[in-house]
C-alpha cells in the first residue's frame, strides 16, 4: 500500500482514512517547509546583520552625507533615492524626507515596498531623500546630536533644490516623530510640511480599558530599569528588548499566528514572511544617553508638549514654534501609539482653534478605522490611499489657513463631479474641526493626571536611587566582551541563530525540504482534518487574546490602585487633591507679537489690488462649507498657472492667504467693505476674476445653501449681479 495513493477497503471509515492519510502527509511536507523557511530566516538575519549598513530600502540610493564625518559625529546618513525606470521626477516640486523610526529595528521600513511613502511620493513626481542609520552609535552621541545632524541633512536637501516650489516636505515614522517636531520647533525655517506618522507625541493619553503599554513605565518602578539595562550594556541600549516590548503587545501573533500563518500556506507565504523577517530582526543599539532621554523626557515624563525639554543651551522645545502645517497618521487599531497619543498634544498647547490661528498652525490629522501600528508605514492600503493623498495634496495642506483640520477620502467614481481635478482613486478633503472632536476621542480625567505625576515623580526616586547605590557597582562588573555576548544571548536573537544553517540539525532540514517540493501533495481545501486545524488555530488565538486581555485588565487596575493612593502621591509631593493640566498657556511676548501684528494688518485691509480681493472673496465664501477640498486648490492651481500676469512662488501665495484670512477673522465687515477699493476699474477685469472665483467654488461642489448666499454678496461687492452683469455697487452688501 503507498501513501501516495492510499487504497483502504471496508466501507464508510475508508474515506475518513483516506483523508486522514492526506491530511497527514500534507502536514508532515508542511512542517518540514516551515522548519526550512526558518532555516532561511535564520541564515538571512546572519547576513544581514553582517552588513556594515543594512537597510530593507527596496530601492537604490545615492549617499549625500554621511553624519559620522561631521563635526559633532552621529551614525546617520542622507541618501538621495533614485527613481526606478519608468518614474519621473520634476526637480521644481518640493522635496521628501522620510526619516526612519529608531525603535529597535534597523533602517528602511518608509522605502521597504514599491508602494510606501516613498514610492508614492516619487510617483507624485517628488525627489526624495532618506534619513537612515547604522547599526551601533557613535560614542557620546545624544538625542540632541541627532537633531542637529538632521538639520544639516535638511539644509543640503534645499541646497540641492534651490528652484523647487516649496521647503521639504518631512516625514518622521513612529519615533522618527517627536525626533522631527522637536526639530521643527527649533528650525522652523527648515521645514515645509511636516507628516508624522504613529508618533507618540502625547505619552500618557489613552482611555481606560485599552492601550496598556502607557502604564508599564509606572508598573515597572520608572526607568531605573532603562538605566540598568544600558549599564549591562556597557553604556548600549539593546534595541532588542524595545522590540520584545512591541511583541508582547499581541502575543496570540508573537507567539502562534506568525508561524502559523507561513505553516498553513508554506507554499506561497515564504517570501512575504522572509520579506518582512528581514527588517524585523535587524536589532540595533542606542547609546545609554539616547534612550535614557527618550524613556524620561518622552515615555514617563511626558514632557515634550508640557515645553519642559531643554537643549544644552537651555532653549526649551515649544512646539507652537512650528510654522508648517503638521499632519499626523494615527490609527483606531494602533495600541503601540493610539490615537490619543498621537494627538492629545494638541489639548496639551491649546485652549481653542482661535488659539492655533492665532499661533500660525495648520494642523491636519487622520484616523483610519483599523490598521495597526506597522501597517501606518508599511501597509500598500495605507501608501495608495492615505501617502498616495497627501503626497498628491501637499501643496494644498500648504496653503490652507491656520486652524485644526480632519482630513477624509471619498473614492473616486465615474460620478465624482468635475473628476478631472482630482487624482488617485481617492478625493481628498480637509474639513475643520475643533478641539472638541479630539477630546471626544476620551481624555484623562484630573485623577488620572494626578496618577501618571505620580508615576513621575517615583521614577525620579528610584532612578537617583539606583544611579547613587548600584550604578557604580555595576559600571564596574560589566566589560564590554560580557555585554556583548548578553546581547547575542537575548531571546529574539537566540530564535534566528537557533535555526540558522550554524545549527547542525538543519542541514538535514534543507535537504528534506528539497524532497518536500519535490514530492508535494497539497490537502484537499474540503479535508475535514485541514478544516480541524484551522478551528484549534482560532482556539489557540482565542486563548491567548483572552490571556492578554486579563493581563491588561491586571496591569491596568494595578497602576491605577498603586498610582491613586493618596498616600503615595502626598508622599511624592502631588497634592491628591489638585487638579493637574498640561496646558500651557500663551507666552506673554508671543500675546505682545500677536496684538502688533493685528494692529499691522488692520492697518492693511484697504491695501493690495485684485489679487488681494479675490483671494478676499474667496476665503469668505468658502468658508462657509467648513472644508477645502483637493479639486478646488487644483482649479486655483490652474487659474494660476494660466494668468501670467498673477505667477507667484508657493511660498508667496501662501503668505497672501493667510494674511487675508487674517483680515477677515479680525474685521470681517471692514474686510468685505474694502473689497470695492480694491478692484480695478476695469469691469472685464472684475467679471473675470468673479467668474474664477465661482469655478473654484464649483469644482467641488455645486454651489447652494449658505456659499450661494455669500457669493451672491461678493458679486454685490464687484458691481456684478448673479450672471457677471454690471449693477451699481451696493454699500449694504457686506457681512452682517
């Protein structure tokens, strides 16, 4: 009898045997392939981190600069990414700058496929540049260090395109984030739009019952622990231990899903998995200062928006220093950054709307329903959708006035009115919103402020009690040599040298699997045993997400009981009884800068020409939609470029936005009324510029309701009836 081709006589029972055979045979050929796809795993990892510069860029690059040459040395690097065949770039669009997350893994992750940040910023006709790093630190190299080398990187990109449309268009991934608005706080004439994707900005926020990761700083007694492991460390910080922080978040994926995953589909998943194991297993190290300073100023301190982080010249980070629009990608199903993390900063800085307008800021957010915290990054969904628009749009986030803004996506049909103005598969769209609509995402209440002081100020206990009694002690103990065999000794090193070709036994493996393909026979999708397996693998998940689930459950209530004790907290110094707020309020000499520039364009609102008072007119009726919609700024865009006469460099179309903006939130009724003293006499000229108005206005949507009434006022004001007929001008037609 073979087991090829199983003959098993005797009536009902034969047929179950028979698949039983099936089954078996295609679950030994599995197991065998999943034991050489991690075999290839294994040997791809020793290679990879062989490499003096390994990346999982999926494109070719050019190196710019090399930071280890500068004079304050760091291990980062500029390089310029060249557009595979097909793609082209106009050197006149503003650059992009992806600068990738050092959380533990190795550089590459914003280029790691065709379509990602950078393949879809290319495609929009960008040049693009990547800010990656190597594997080990350079000695005495900070956060701050960092940041200024970056700079310099950014300072070359706009040397290198001295005739493009726009200053750099930034993106920072995760903790590649905070990095770039500490940044852009304090070069803000460096930056144009700044995107941050699955930055935690704001570290305590959350709502109870989800996101535990904010509390095990508190949990863990502070980070003395941080402080320990960078000493065991000979003065490194493993960024292994960050990823095994990431894993434990999801063990039903960690520990079965993943592999489960390649087993069920060992014929085709291998690539994928090796793809995406490649950049997974690429640990680096940070130096003891770096993640000290990320751990306290960021993680337990939550101290970034708060403005009490200081450079060594003692210049605090204000992020309301920033002068270009931000953008930030945030997600529902993010429980590495959720998204109150990745935008409480906002309640953080700001009492209202009124208060970002009157700090200069266009701040503009999404958040996608269910994508994980990787997948905000790596995701081709995300990159054709969420990328592939603001890449798109970039200039029409550049221009819109000060405020706080939702960006959402319409598919694109055979319906989408005016269909040529937009591009993609997706409209995109900016609707205001208010601080009201970040808050009804859940906010800490004063209790739990109080509780994450605490955790605060017990961090700083123990830390100082660890670096006065046990540091030295340590410091003393630990060679470089023992470091660094603890370091090949972590368990998610261990995993990749364990069933690496190094491992005698999975020699025979490689062969076994060779046999495998060679003889595959692939279960019947209709087995009932095939039907079994994937039933116990949603057991196993099951079960494992209900063991997290009590675990956070455990976790949480613990932080809250030991962090809510009265006693603690007054024993600590916070006061149980205080209402704590991160809120800062605005500076008096920014008040003072605020009171004079008002003064400067009231004095201005009779000043300028028919430019002024079409972009006048313009933002007055559009506002009555409360969004900006990509098709609108794509028919300005083309009344621009088909008018000689008006030709402006982005940067200068912005500013004559914003200041008319300005203008009418200051005196919307002086502003209206001065309309007439800016038109010319010329009625063509008049009825022209009208009638642009109204093909903006009408590229996104007809024009009905309250904007139909606004612009029917407008017309009033350029002696114009609703057809573009003259009619004497009406001093009545202006605001109420």
């Amino acid at each position: 009898m073979s087991l090829e081709n199983p003959q098993i006589p005797g009536g009902p029972m034969s047929g179950v045997v028979a698949k039983a055979v099936e089954y078996m045979v295609d679950a030994g050929q599995r197991s065998v392939l999943l034991l050489d796809i991690l075999r290839q795993r294994g040997d791809q990892y020793r290679e990879h981190v062989a490499q003096t510069a390994p990346h999982v860029l999926s494109y070719a690059a050019e190196l710019i600069l090399d930071g280890r040459k500068l004079e304050q040395p760091v291990n980062y690097a500029l390089v310029r990414i060249i557009p595979p065949q097909g793609v082209e770039i106009d050197l006149e669009r503003r650059p992009f700058i992806i600068v990738d997350p050092r959380a533990g893994h190795g550089p590459g992750i914003g280029g790691f496929k065709a379509d990602s940040e950078i393949g879809v910023a290319m495609r929009a006709g960008h040049p693009c540049y990547f800010i990656g790093f190597l594997p080990e630190p350079i000695p005495g190299q900070t956060i701050e260090r960092i940041a200024h080398a970056e700079a310099i990187f950014i300072e070359k990109v706009i040397e290198l395109h001295p005739d493009a449309d726009g200053k750099p268009c930034v993106i920072g991934n995760c903790q590649a984030g905070w990095a770039i608005m500490i940044l852009a706080s304090l070069r803000p004439e460096l930056f144009g739009p700044v995107i941050v994707a699955g930055a935690p900005l704001a570290y305590w926020a959350g709502v109870h019952g989800k996101y535990p990761m904010r509390y095990s700083g508190g949990l863990l007694g502070g980070s003395w622990l941080t402080a320990l492991s960078s000493d065991l460390g000979a003065g490194k910080f493993d960024g292994a231990w960050l990823v095994q922080n990431f894993e434990s978040q999801n063990p039903s994926n960690t520990l079965w899903t993943k592999q489960y995953n390649v087993y069920s589909k060992a014929d085709t998943e291998a690539d994928r998995y090796l793809e995406f194991e490649r950049w997974w297993g690429g640990h680096v190290n940070l130096n003891a200062e770096e993640i000290q300073f990320i751990v306290d100023e960021l993680f337990i301190g939550n101290n970034l928006a708060a403005g009490r982080v200081k450079m060594s010249d003692g210049v605090a980070v204000d992020l309301r220093n920033i002068r270009s629009p931000i953008v930030v990608f945030c997600s529902k199903g993010d429980n590495i950054t959720p998204p109150q993390q990745a935008l409480h900063w906002i309640l953080d800085l700001y009492a209202d709307v009124d208060e970002i307008r009157a700090h200069g800021q266009t701040i503009v957010y999404t958040v996608h329903e269910t994508i994980g915290h990787l997948g905000i990054f790596v995701s081709g969904g995300v990159a054709k959708k969420e990328h592939a628009e603001f890449s798109s749009n970039i200039d029409l986030i550049d221009v819109l006035p000060p405020g706080l803004y939702e960006a959402t996506f319409e598919a694109r049909g055979a319906d989408t009115l005016n269909d040529g103005l937009a591009v993609g598969q997706w409209v995109m769209r900016c609707e205001a919103r208010t601080l009201d609509d970040i808050r009804a995402m859940g906010v800490n209440s004063p209790e739990d402020e109080r509780r994450f002081e605490t955790a605060k100020r017990v961090s700083e206990i123990n830390l100082a009690a660890y670096r006065k009694y046990l540091q030295p002690w340590i410091k003393s103990m630990v060679t470089p040599q023992m470091a660094e065999m603890m370091r090949n000794l972590h368990p998610l090193r261990l995993q990749y040298e364990a069933f690496s070709s190094k491992n005698p036994w999975m020699k025979m493996v490689k062969s076994a699997a060779d046999k495998a393909r060679d003889e595959r026979k692939p279960v019947a999708k209709d087995n009932p045993f095939l039907a079994f397996q994937e039933q116990v693998s949603k057991q196993i998940v099951s079960s494992l997400d209900q063991w997290r689930d009590s675990q956070e459950a455990m976790s949480e209530a613990m932080f809250l009981a030991i962090y809510g004790s009265p006693a603690l907290q007054a024993a600590v110094g916070v006061d149980p009884q205080s209402a704590p707020s991160q809120r800062r309020k605005m500076d008096p000499k920014h008040r003072e800068l605020l009171r004079t520039r008002s003064a400067e364009l009231k004095s201005r609102i009779d000043s300028g020409g028919l430019r002024e008072a079409g972009i006048r007119a313009l933002l007055y009726v559009g506002s009555a939609r409360g969004m900006v919609d990509e098709r609108s700024l794509e028919a300005l865009r083309r009344l621009r470029r088909a008018d000689e006469s008006v030709r402006m460099t982005l940067a200068e179309f912005k500013m004559l936005v914003r200041e008319q903006f300005f203008m009418l939130l200051l005196d919307r009724e002086a502003a209206l009324a001065a309309i007439p003293k800016l038109l010319p006499n010329n009625m063509d000229e008049r009825r022209g510029a009208f009638a642009a108005i109204r093909d903006v206005l009408s590229a996104a949507s007809e024009i009905s309701g309250e904007v139909a009434s606004r612009l029917n006022q407008v017309s009033g004001l350029f002696g114009l009836d609703g057809q573009g007929n003259t009619v004497p001008f009406d001093p009545k037609a202006r605001a109420s």
